[in-house]
C-alpha cells in the first residue's frame, strides 16, 4: 500500500514551517517517500496555474492544473512501493484577501482533481490518501492576512477595515468542511495552528506522525528551522503609513524591506 499525504494549506497556519520541517528531515523522507515542495510546484508552474483557477472556476483552467499536474507526477520516482508527500498551500487557491469574491470555493475542485490525478498515475494500486489542512484562529489568521499584505502589497487600509472586508470570507473550518464533502472517500486531517505550536515539532508534527519512523530514524527528526513570526505592532504601523505615502514603487519597496530586516533582527538579537 502507497501512503500519500497533500498537505493543501490554507494560508498564514504555519505552512512555512510545516514545509521547512520537511525540507530539513528530506533525507530521512525520501527512503519512502517522494517529496514534492514549493520550489518544485512554483518552478512546474502549478501554483501559478492553481490560483488561476481560483480566480476564473472554468473547465479549461482546471484542466490546465490538471495537466501540468500530471506532467510533475510523472517526473517522480514512486519506485514499487513508494509513497508521496507534498505540500503546497497554493493548491487551495489564491489566498483570500486577494480574492474575497471566491475565498476558498474552488479548494474542494483543485484537491479532487490532485486525487484523480493521483488514483490514474498509480492505476490498480492501493492507495491510503489523506488531505491534510493547518486550521488558525479566524482572528489570528486574519490578521496575519493582514500584515502579510501589509508588506506584500500596498494595502492601505487599518486592520478593523480589513476585517470588515473580509466578514464575507467563510471560517477556515468552513473550507476543511466543504472539502470533505467533496471528497467522501478521502481521509481529511485538520489541526489547528495553535495547538501544534505546543507539540514536539510544532507545524512539522503532523508529518512526523505520517512518517512513523522506527525509533532509530525517528530520534534523527529535527524540527523546522524556518518561520514567519508575527512582526512588532510598531512596524505595521510604520509599513501602514508608508503604504500611504505618495513614495514610488520602488522606494516603497525598499523601505519596507528595510524596516522588516530591522524588526526581524531585533525578534532574534540576544537578550
């Protein structure tokens, strides 16, 4: 039996670390399975073509996932027995600040379409899938939405306008749920960010515990080196403001890039 676990998100639960777990325990994942991680889905052109479809819902932008898709599928080694994990938080769409008129209503579509990509490349072998999906706090999580956006764009609005905006968006839990109603015959795992942040490899253990390696292998298991910690009150502000600013483009984005390695390097300089 091949044991294969997706990993489809959602945005701002922790993804970073969830990943960066895997990138750092790959050479005690690879033996058994194959690894499948942003910098081979973004360089394939899947998330780009998993956030089209989250924007226009037509037939011909779901067939294009599926078929760039299925030419990663068959780049892989699954070898006799292999399995597959792959995480990319991209296959549930664009995330929904940037698409508040659909949110993660296509989600259910894009992972069905993982799963029968998925049943044809491996035809007439058992298969043990599981959708795995970090969950966060709506309050938390929006506001993480928000300073990502802060930074990332030139949003302009403070955070209780954002929120508001965003009142349309369904809860987290909303899109796990309808995800396991499109997809009845797949086992769909939630955990949720704030309760693996207290756990042995805080968003890695999930993965951890899919591996289930034996004792010896598993006491090699480092935990994720990478994060996206949550920036100072005072540096939103200040990348509020600037978002505000008449500063060009360019000036802007240097700016922000310059007040974000400041605060980062204050959260990590010795006490």
């Amino acid at each position: 039996m091949r044991r294969i676990l997706l990993h489809l998100g959602l945005h701002k639960t922790g993804t970073t670390a969830a990943q960066s777990f895997l990138y750092e325990n790959r050479a005690l994942i690879w033996p058994h399975h194959a690894l499948v991680l942003p910098y081979v889905t973004r360089k394939a052109g899947l998330s780009e073509a998993a956030t089209r479809h989250s924007l226009f819902g037509t037939v011909g932008t779901l067939t294009a996932f599926g078929n760039r898709f299925r030419a990663m599928l068959d780049s892989l080694d699954f070898g006799d027995r292999r399995g597959l994990i792959l995480s990319e938080e991209n296959f549930s769409g664009l995330r929904p600040s940037r698409n508040l008129a659909v949110g993660y209503a296509e989600a259910p579509d894009l992972a069905a379409c993982v799963v029968d990509m998925l049943r044809n490349r491996l035809s007439g072998q058992e298969l043990h899938i599981t959708v795995y999906l970090s969950l966060r706090q709506r309050g938390s999580w929006l506001r993480s939405l928000w300073a990502h956006d802060l930074q990332r764009t030139r949003l302009v609005q403070d955070f209780d306008t954002f929120r508001e905006k965003l009142e349309v968006v369904p809860s987290l839990q909303q899109a796990a749920d309808a995800l396991r109603e499109r997809l009845p015959s797949v086992r769909v795992q939630t955990e949720w960010l704030e309760e693996l942040r207290e756990r042995p490899y805080g968003p890695g253990t999930p993965f951890a515990e899919f591996l289930d390696l034996p004792h010896d292998k598993a006491v090699q298991l480092v935990g994720p080196t990478r994060a996206n910690p949550g920036l100072p009150e005072a540096t939103l502000a200040e990348m509020l403001e600037l978002n505000r600013s008449g500063l060009d483009e360019t000036a802007l984005v240097r700016q922000k890039a310059h007040i974000v390695e400041d605060a980062q390097n204050s959260l990590t300089a010795p006490t």
